[in-house]
C-alpha cells in the first residue's frame, strides 16, 4: 500500500490498511511522512510502515511547487520500492491511493506485468483537485495521465460513487464505493450530558468542526457567525475546533483581533481513538465546504459519517452531493452560503431540542442501515476477493486461495 500523506495520522488509509491486516494479508505501507517527525520504519495496526522524509517540512498550503517536485519523486521511490519488494514474493498487491501515488504504481505494473495486480484508491476527483491548487493546464495533463492509466488498473476503490461513476464512465473496470465512516463498536456509550460534562462543555451549545482546516471549508461562514451572535450578546454557543493546530492558527489570530475568543475552542490534535467522544458533545457538526469547483461538489468527509454515528446533526453546503445525503437520509440542515442565514439556524436549533433530537436519531439510523465501516469493510474484502481470483485462474498460480 502507498500513499503520498503520513499513514499515522490519515484515517481512511490506515483503516483499510487495519482491515487488510486483520485479514491475513502481509502488508507493507509505504508512505511520505510530509512533517518528517515519524520513524524511517515502525509498526502500526499490524502493518510494517516506512516513513520516507522528502527535504524540509512539507506543507501543501505553503509551498505549491515544493509539493509538486516532491510528488514527483516520491513517484520515483514506490516504484523503486515495488521491484525490490516482488523480489521477495511471488506476487503482488498495488493499492494506490490518489492520483500522486499512480503514476509509479502503473509502471510497476506494466515493468512487473502478471506478478502484479493495481488497485487504485481514488480519495477526491483528481482534476478537480488539482485545478483547486494548480489551474486549469495542470489539471487537463493530471485528468489525461489519470484516464490513460485506467488501462492497466485492475480494480478501483472510490470514496464515494460520483468519483466511482467518472472513472468507470471512462473505462468499465470492477470497482467499490468505500465512505470513510466509523464502525458500530467505535461508537462510544456515553450520554451528551455527560460527554459535555466530561470535556469541559456543560452548558454550551457546541458546534464542532474536527478534522485539518482545509481550504476547502467555509470557515468565514463560521467567523461571520461569531461577529453575529457577539453582536446580539449571545455568549452561550461555542465553536470547537479538533485538528492540528498549525491549520486553524489564522482563526485564533482573528478571534483575538476581535475579540471573539469566547466563542471558540481550540483542542489541538485529538487522537482517533477519543474523537467521537467530541461529538458526543456536540449539537451540530460544521461541514460547510467552498465552491472552488467541482471537487468541493462532491466530497463526503468523514466528519459527515461521524456525525451520523453519533447523533449530531450535520450542517453542510446546498448544490454538493453531501446536501443530497443529508436530504435523503433527514439528518442535518442544508445552508445556501450567499445568504447570511446560518447565526440564525443556530439560534432556531439551539432553541428547538425537539428539531434536534429528530435529525439525531435519522443520522443514526443511516449509520446503521448505509455508513458504517462494518459495512465498507466487507466491500473491500469482496473487491480483494474478485482481484486474487484473477490470479487463481493461472496455471502458475492455481494452489491460491481466496
């Protein structure tokens, strides 16, 4: 497994991974370690990890073009990576996440030909993607190298079925559609009175947003509702935030500038294994992404799943297909970010238990029922399945199992 973003710290690679390894699979994970602060090999989840340090700390927002040239050779150590590692086995699994993974991945497979099979783990629309950083040149040559490299890929796995359906479009290829979501027994038992208790949060109304401060997200809409309620000197709401630090610094700098800091809470980096007792905590989870285009349109982040998980309704964006989701399923409110709307969607649902307790129970109920990782789990177990199965039909290799 390869992925170009630090495998400790990215949720939806590691549960594969997780997955994979309680499975029986021998997996190896090679990932770049863009902070450079992890171990050149460690142990995670029953997986071997190496951390490949590219130069300096890298951070996307910082530098463009740096990312762009260590993408490119980080390309060049998985596919140095791949031919020493079949030395060593008779076959082998790719699973590639994201485009900036592909490109060494597929040489592999074509240099290495029967002893390889590629999956291709697609995360966001990769031209949309790159168009949002890169412009419009860069992200037609990423589109066209991305569509000419389905020819050797064997099966895709896709965070959600409008990333699935544009790259099967092109080229009908075996495929699944993995939401990064919570399993059951993640959930924790514990009541939100207690959770608020628990965390320092009684008598607030908490609107969490967890996770990295992309520049995806609509966080003026966040700051404008600050302004609004200090305003009308309501002080008994409270923005928390969980993630890195480094990446909601610009909102601590204007809190203090304004005097908002009242309203918000900044936790840092909270471990995996303690977030959903956040949103427990919490009575609204902000999920409001920007329209930079058409990935922004279509990304489910997993901040949507775990909501639902733990009964907190969900606020995202109108026109995206996580407005869609939340429509389908009754399990949050849908805002339109050019109106200003949202201080007072607060207010509504922070005075309306009942409206709340409703959205609750209709995103528990879609947990159940759609988006929880028991569920993606077997998905990609099935999708394994059908890979290997092409390798039992060979003569060399007909004493497999699956």
């Amino acid at each position: 497994m390869v992925v170009a973003n630090t495998f400790a710290t990215d949720t939806r690679v590691r549960r594969e991974a997780r997955a994979l390894a309680s499975e029986g699979f021998d997996l190896e994970v090679l990932c770049w370690d863009r902070q450079g602060r992890r171990p050149f090999t460690e142990s995670i989840d029953g997986c071997r990890v190496r951390n490949i340090r590219l130069g300096k700390t890298t951070v996307l927002v910082s530098s463009k073009l740096y990312y762009l040239i260590a993408a490119v050779l980080f390309q060049a150590v998985i596919l140095l990576w791949a031919v020493r590692r079949i030395s060593s086995t008779r076959a082998l699994v790719l699973h590639a996440h994201d485009f900036n993974t592909l490109i060494a991945c597929t040489a592999a497979r074509l240099l290495l030909r029967e002893r390889v099979r590629l999956i291709y783990d697609c995360h966001e629309l990769t031209p949309g993607a790159y168009e949002e950083w890169y412009g419009p040149l860069v992200s037609g040559v990423v589109g066209r190298l991305e569509l000419a490299a389905l020819r050797w890929i064997d099966a895709i796995v896709a965070a959600n079925e409008a990333i699935l359906h544009y790259l099967t479009h092109h080229k009908p290829i075996r495929g699944a559609v993995l939401y990064t979501c919570p399993a059951i027994r993640e959930v924790p038992e514990i009541e939100p009175l207690d959770a608020k208790a628990k965390l320092g949060l009684r008598g607030c109304f908490v609107v969490l947003f967890s996770g990295r401060a992309r520049q995806d997200y609509d966080l003026d809409m966040l700051l404008d509702a600050a302004r609004d309620l200090r305003r009308n000197n309501l002080s008994d709401i409270r923005f928390l935030f969980t993630g890195p630090p480094e990446t909601v610094s610009f909102l601590e700098t204007v809190a203090v500038n304004e005097g908002l800091q009242s309203l918000f809470d900044f936790r840092g980096w909270v471990p995996g294994e303690d977030l959903l007792l956040y949103y427990r905590a919490s009575d609204l989870c902000f999920a409001v992404t920007r329209d930079l285009g058409m990935n922004t349109k279509i990304l489910t982040p997993i901040k949507l799943f775990e909501s639902m998980a733990c009964g907190v309704p969900v606020v995202v964006r109108d026109g995206t297909l996580a407005a869609d989701i939340v429509r389908r399923w009754c399990c949050g409110v849908v805002v339109d970010p050019t109106s200003d709307g949202f201080p007072a969607e607060l207010i509504s649902l922070r005075d309306t238990p009942g409206k709340i307790e409703s959205l609750a129970a209709s995103g528990r109920n879609a947990f159940r029922q759609a988006y929880n990782w028991d569920l993606m789990q077997a998905r990609l177990f099935g999708l394994y399945g059908e890979v290997l199965s092409t390798w039992c039909k060979m003569p060399e290799y007909r004493t497999c199992e699956v």
